[in-house]
C-alpha cells in the first residue's frame, strides 16, 4: 500500500520506534516527523532528538509535558483512589492519553494526515493511542508499525543492523520496560514464568526490603483538597515531590508490585511495577480522606475507585464518563486537606498519624476516657433503626423456614 505524506510518529528513542522510522520511510514513503513526549523520566532530548534525525526522520521535536502529567492527569488519578485489580498504580495507563493527545495537536499543526505508535497488537497500549486519537483527531490515520510488521525481536534488531540504526546495549536485556514518575513498568524474559519470583536485577528503583535500612524513615505528607502540596513541610511542585518521594520511599524498598493482570485484549500477563511515590501517596491520601470524609461518601468513593481505574486502564481517558466522574471526584476532595505522617520501613509504608483542619475526628465523642460527651444511652436507639429489618426478616425466616426444610417422610 502507497500511503506517502507526513505521519507523526510518538518517538522514545528506544529500538522499535528507531525501526519505525525507518519502516514508514521505507515501507509507506512517508515523511516521518518524530515527536518524543517528556512526561517525566527522558534523560536526555537532545540525544533522543539526534538520533531520530540519525535515522531518518525529516523533523524532530520534543514537547515537555511533566506538569500537564502530574497535574492534569495522575494526580487525578490519586485524587480518584485509582488502582487497577486493587494493585496497579497504573502509571504506563496514564501517560498514553497525554502522548495521543500531543501527537494529534502536531499532526494538525504540522497538517500531517496520518500519526504512528509503537505499540504491538498483544497490549493495552495500542488501544489507549488509538481510542484516544480517534477521540481527539477522528480524521487521522492511525498507523502502529510493530502491529503490522511481523517481526520478532531478533529480526528487529537484524533489521536495525542492516539499517544502521544503533541498537542499545540495554536491549540485550530481554525485557521490555517503561517507565514516568508515577512507575516503572517491567515485563517479558523470565517473569513470564509467574511461579519465577523476579530476579533483583530488574528493579532500579527500590532497594529489596531485605537490604533497606532497619531504622524507619519518618515523612510528611500536605495535602490540599486531595491533591499533595509538601513533603516534610516544604511546599514543592507535584513532579518535584513525586520524583523525591520517588527516592525516600524507594530506598525503603516501598513500591514493588507483581500483577499477574487482567489485560483488556483479554490475555493474563504478569508484569512487575515499581512505583514507590504511588504506593505511598495512595496510601497517605486514603488515610487522610478516612478522617474527612463520611461514611457514605467513603463507600460510594470506593465504587467510583474502581470504576476509575477501570477507565484508565482500558484507554477511556477522553470519555464523557470519566469527565462525569472528575465532577463527583472533584467535590468530595473539597475537605481533604491536612498532614498525613507515615513511617517507612523495610518494603512497608506503615501511616502512624493524621491531621486536617476539616477533620470528621472528634476526640470528645470517640473518647472512653474523662471528657466524653458521647451519651451511651442513646445508642440503645440504633435498636429501632437496625433492629426493625432484622426483625422483620427473622420472623420471616420462622414462618417460611419449616416449610422449605420439611423433607418427606416416611
Ligand atoms: N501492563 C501495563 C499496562 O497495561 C504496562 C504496559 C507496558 N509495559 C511494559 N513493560 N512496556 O498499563
């Protein structure tokens, strides 16, 4: 198929999207533009920049995107108590939304008819680009190289031999990485076995709980409205404390996460995550919505939990459903604003005290020491409010129940 013209190409530097260079120049004649997205974690664009030009792109440009990341995208997540099957921090998940959306506003500003992703067509990935861009760009050409291609890893790397692209030494390691601020996601080469326990040598950024410190690190956490505002009492940016939270949480050996997975294309994978800021931001932001927000809130909280997490993982990011759940989210973070203090120690992130100026805690009624205002008597009340359908339910049971368990005799 001739397809010629431009195509916006989401560019990391790493082998398959070089490959991909070459490929939609040489497979479809097309003018390659790369974009390579900073969401935090991208040491080194200029390099990246370089190397696209190396390898055949006709133009090359990076968008810093690290603030409208932790802003816009995963701190809602937090804010949503999001963790996908109660375990993923979902960072891969977030950060495709962001990409799609930055490769179609260069498509429209290069006035490019077609975009490109590296993604395989076994993963989420591919779908949470292509949802997303039909979403936003519905007229673009979607095009994913590695889907159509058909190679495997070895005739990729013949392919970028024969091409002269620069093969990193990293790829000798069999697995298949990716990684932002808010995690580290690992997959493929032994942990495919999911009775292997993972080697040591694929974590990077935690220490193993066996090796970290014994002496607990204490940390602070502000929050405003749900959203973290300091650590250890200074006022910081969100990427500056995710990244630091990143180290302290990190050489506590907190965050380490194996997810034998439920991927939406409807295989079982098992992947290894390190995220120790989200591990400990999760946990310190429930902590703190315990004390401020109620009992009903917390409960219909729990369900819109999931269902959030759901969303992200499954690429519904630029959904009406998300944006009507961001409203009900918005609202209960009104009153999440205090301290959350938590002790970190050997793998554990263990929450030892809370405070907010809008906190539900009331010392007096929960008191059973001198102060107390609670009235006991007055729960003899909750009788006639729990008891009646108790009630009513049992005397059913006593009328219905003979009958059902009568057996025939003889
Ligand atoms: N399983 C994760 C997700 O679907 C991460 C996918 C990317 N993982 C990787 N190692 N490249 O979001």
């Amino acid at each position: 198929m001739v397809r010629k013209g431009k195509v916006v190409l989401a560019y990391s530097g790493g082998l398959d999207t070089s490959v991909a260079i070459k490929w939609l120049a040489g497979k479809y004649n097309m003018d390659v533009i790369a974009l390579t997205v900073d969401i935090g974690g991208v040491t080194d664009v200029p390099a990246i920049i370089k190397k696209a030009e190396k390898v055949g792109a006709v133009k090359a440009i990076a968008v810093d995107a690290r603030e409208t990341f932790i802003n816009d995208y995963v701190f809602r997540a937090l804010q949503a108590d999001a963790l996908y099957e109660g375990q993923y921090p979902l960072a891969t998940a977030l950060g495709r939304p962001l990409i799609a959306k930055l490769l179609v506003e260069t498509a429209q500003k290069e006035g490019a008819a077609a975009v490109a992703h590296g993604s395989t067509g076994k993963g989420n990935d591919q779908v949470r680009f292509d949802v997303s861009i039909f979403a936003l760009g519905p007229g673009l050409t979607i095009i994913a190289p590695a889907r159509e291609w058909g190679m495997t890893r070895e005739e990729t790397i013949e392919y970028a031999h024969k091409h002269k692209i620069p093969v990193p030494v990293k790829v000798s390691k069999p697995y298949s990485i990716d990684e932002n601020p808010w995690g580290r996601s690992i997959e493929c080469g032994v942990l495919e076995d999911p009775w292997t326990e993972p080697p040591e040598d694929i974590y990077a950024w935690t220490k193993s709980p066996d090796k970290a410190p014994d002496k607990p690190e204490y940390i602070e956490i502000g929050f405003e409205k749900g959203i973290p505002v300091s650590l250890n009492g200074k006022k910081m940016d969100g990427m500056e404390l995710v990244e630091k939270l990143n180290v302290l949480a990190g050489r506590n050996g907190i965050g380490r996460i194996d997810h034998l997975e439920s991927r939406l294309v409807g295989i079982k994978s098992r992947e290894i995550y390190e995220s120790p800021a989200a591990t400990v931001l999760l946990k310190a932001h429930l902590a703190l919505e315990a004390m401020t927000l109620s009992r009903n809130q917390l409960r219909f909280k729990e369900k819109v939990a999931g269902e959030y997490a759901d969303i992200i993982y499954n690429g519904l990011w630029f959904s009406f459903l998300r944006e009507n759940l961001d409203a009900f989210i918005e609202s209960s973070q009104r009153f999440v604003t205090g301290t959350v203090r938590a002790k970190l120690i050997k793998g554990n992130c263990v929450i030892v005290g809370r405070k907010s100026p809008t906190s539900l805690y009331s010392f007096k009624l929960a008191t059973y020491d001198r102060g107390d205002i609670f009235d006991q008597r007055d729960s003899a009340s909750f009788i006639r409010i729990y008891g009646l359908p108790v009630k009513i339910q049992s005397q059913a049971q006593v009328s219905t129940g003979p009958k059902q368990k009568k057996k025939t005799q003889k």
